[in-house]
C-alpha cells in the first residue's frame, strides 16, 4: 500500500493523539493518515476524510480508490485517509485469538452448542483483556472522531468533509455530534440511526437477508446448468439447507485444514448476501456449489479467495482485525443483557429466519466486556448532510436511512430503488 500511495503522489503521516482525551498530557499513541492533495487548485474547497466503514476497516488507501471514481470532484479536495487508532497502522491492537470470527457466528441448532457460544465469547472477552486492558476503554468511536478532529487542526481546515460507508455513517454522525460546526460537506452511504448501532450488528436486519438469499436463489436457479444448485429457488434454497443440516452433524471438510462447523458456516453464506451485482453473486454460487459437494463428504479444494476467508475466519490470522472491530463495538455499546435473553431471541427468529435469526441474535463477547467508559452517542444536532442508501440494503436498512433523514431535517437522502447493495458510491455502477 505505501508503494501505491507514492506512486500516486501521496504523502503520509503518523499523528500523535492522546489515548486518553481526559488526560491529554498522558500516554500517547500514533494515528496513521495519508494525503492526495488536489490539483484543482483554484477551485479547491478543503480536506475531505474517508472512512471504509467496519469497524476497524482501515481506510489509509481510500485516496486512491476513490479519487478513480470521483471524476472532477477529486481535484477540488484533498483525499485524507486515515486508518482508526489501533487499526492497521494506527498503533495496532490484538488480542492474539486463535479465530477472527468473533462478532459473526451462528449459535448453532440446539442450546448445547449455544453453550459451545457462550463459553467462547466469555473466553474472548477474557482473553481481551489480559492482552489489552490498558487500551481498551479507550478504543471507541468518540475517540477516533475526537482524532479526525486532531487530523482537522493538523491539516489546518476550519472543518472536514467526510465520506464514510456503513459503521463510518455512525462515526460522522458521532464527529457532527462531539464537534459540532466543524464539517463541511458529508456524505454518509449506508446508513443507520445511532441508536441501531449495536453490539449484535446484524440484529432487525434478518428479514433482509433473508430476502437477499431468497433473490440470489432465484438468480442462482435461472443458472443451474452452470452451478448445479437447483433449477428453482426452492430447490436452490433446500440445497443450502442440506449444507446447513450437514454441518450441523459434523464439520465439513474443506481441503486438508479447514473445517467449516455450523457456528462459522452461516457466515460464509450471509456474507455473500451483501450485493445483487453478479459478480458477487457469482461468487457466492461458486461458493455453495463447493460447500454442497463438501456436505455429501466429497473431498474439495477451496478456491483461493474461498482459502482466504476461511483462513481470516478460522485461524489467528483474523485476530487482530476481529479483535479491532470487537474492541470498537464493545468499548462504545456493550451491554450486559443476560445470557439467557440471546437464547431466546435466537429459537424466536429461527423458524421465520433460519439462516440469519440464529447469527443475527447470537452472543457477543461484548456480555462479557467491562461496560463502556461513557454512554453511548445521542443525537441531537442537525447537520447539512447527503445520505445515500438503496432500498434492500441487507446490511444498514433503508428504514435507517430514512430515520436519519428524519432526524436531520437539513439532510438530503438519495435513494437506489430496487438494490440489494451495501454500499453505493464507487460501488454500485449507478449513475
């Protein structure tokens, strides 16, 4: 990435920030940005911050993704990237798990395996603060908006532009609120209310995902003599019910290290539900057509993107990433909300839902979390802002995108009709 970033003509910084706001002469830590300064000089407007969403995506290189798809508008700003404190290069946090998936697990199919659930999640947690206890009150949404505004004064802007995708609409929304007039232009693409911001993500959004797998079936049925998963939805979707079921009884095999168990598995099938564009759906197919075979205990070699993923999923090279995004939701939502109650929501939801209602609602080691250090962001500003989202949004859902429009009456919302797509801008293809 650092020889993309020169090659483009950036340049890059580490800013020092305090990792307590409330002690700012105390222990410090380092923010990694990088610049792409406009060439529109005479038109220049300011800095416009980028954020790839998450959390703890790191967005250092976002200057040079996003400067290809913002045509003339590129030149009139300078594109800062920024990656989170403690992501990526920005004084980076792990908390040496040996899984990556701690925030998107499935609870499994009877209260046994939910219990498999609990013990990990409380063993995470755990394990979290043993390795970084110290830094954990600290990691948090208001703090990183607290750095944007650092970055803000460094750059020497009166104010920032802002782009941010999915939880980086939750962090402009939480910088319009902590520092209130010192934004210009923002656009926040995927939206959702602060107070959906939650430490079970994908809790109210099943129905959703639900209706995505239900369209991809279909898209994936119109194609059968290409992936052989059923020549209609419902054969297509009793495919994955078979794959669902397999796991259940015992791992599927996947090449000669991965087992994909019924607590991972669902993660793999959701997480291609995020895009209609064919291209991912193809990818998805690709996906289940192996996952299939591999449940009728047929020996299969994954893909090398598949490879990846699992790779990310199952083993410690996910850590520091999940630890990151877990640390974040958790130092700024967690609540103790009883072991039971998760339960619960689970064996409701699963008989309308029963691909996501048992990942949606399942535990989080954030029940174990020490509870945040202040309470989580209200909103109660109004801010010019441009909100984009599309209609079937399986992820931020376009309710949410409305409910903000509400909420900021000087906002404006463009909507996508029709798409079943996370994140639009430079995205999606849509004029």
């Amino acid at each position: 990435m650092g020889k993309a970033l020169d090659g483009a003509g950036a340049a890059c910084a580490d800013i020092t920030v305090p990792l307590d706001y409330a002690d700012p002469g105390g222990r410090s830590l380092t923010v990694a940005i990088s610049r792409l300064k406009a060439t529109d000089t005479a038109h220049r407007i300011g800095a416009l911050l980028l954020n790839d969403g998450g959390p703890a995506g790191p967005s250092l290189h976002m200057p040079l993704t996003k400067s290809q798809v913002m045509g003339d508008v590129a030149g009139r700003y300078d594109l800062i990237g920024m990656d989170p404190r403690f992501v990526g290069r920005s004084t980076p946090l792990d908390c040496g798990w040996d899984i990556g998936s701690a925030l998107v697990r499935s609870a499994g199919a009877d209260r046994a395996a939910y219990r498999e659930e609990v013990a990990l999640a409380r063993e995470l947690a755990a394990r979290c603060k043993r390795a970084q206890g110290d830094v954990l009150p600290y990691v948090t949404t208001r703090n990183t908006a607290r750095d944007m505004d650092v970055i803000r004064g460094a750059l020497g802007e009166n104010a920032l532009s802002y782009l941010g995708y999915s939880y980086g609409s939750y962090l402009g929304q939480v910088y319009t609120q902590l520092l209130s007039g010192r934004t210009d232009r923002m656009v926040l693409d995927g939206v959702n209310t602060a107070a959906h911001y939650s430490q079970t993500l994908l809790r109210g959004a099943e129905a959703a995902n639900e209706a995505a797998q239900r369209a991809w079936a279909s898209w994936a049925a119109a194609r059968h003599a290409t992936y052989g998963l059923g020549a209609t939805r419902g054969e297509v979707l009793a495919t994955v019910r078979h794959i669902l079921d397999a796991a259940e009884q015992e791992p599927l095999r996947i090449g000669a290290k991965y087992r994909l168990d019924e607590h991972v598995l669902p993660a793999f099938l959701v997480g291609g539900l995020g895009s209609d564009l064919d291209q991912r759906r193809t990818d998805l197919a690709e996906t289940v057509s192996l996952l299939a075979r591999a449940a009728t205990r047929e020996p299969v070699e994954p893909s090398e993107a598949l490879a990846g993923q699992m790779e990310f999923l199952l083993t410690g090279a996910g850590s520091a990433p999940s630890s990151q995004m877990t640390a974040i939701i958790c130092g700024d939502v967690a609540e103790r909300r009883g072991v039971g109650t998760y339960w619960r929501a689970v064996e409701k939801s699963r008989d309308r839902y029963p691909l996501a209602g048992p990942l949606a609602n399942n535990i989080t080691p954030c029940e174990f979390w020490d509870r945040p250090a202040a309470a989580p962001t209200v909103l109660t500003n109004d801010v010019p802002a441009l909100l984009v989202n599309a209609t079937e949004d399986p992820r931020t859902l376009y309710s949410g995108a409305r409910a903000m429009r509400k909420q900021w009456p000087s906002s404006r919302l463009l909507t996508v009709e029709g798409a079943r797509q996370h994140g639009l801008y430079g995205e999606y293809g849509n004029a």
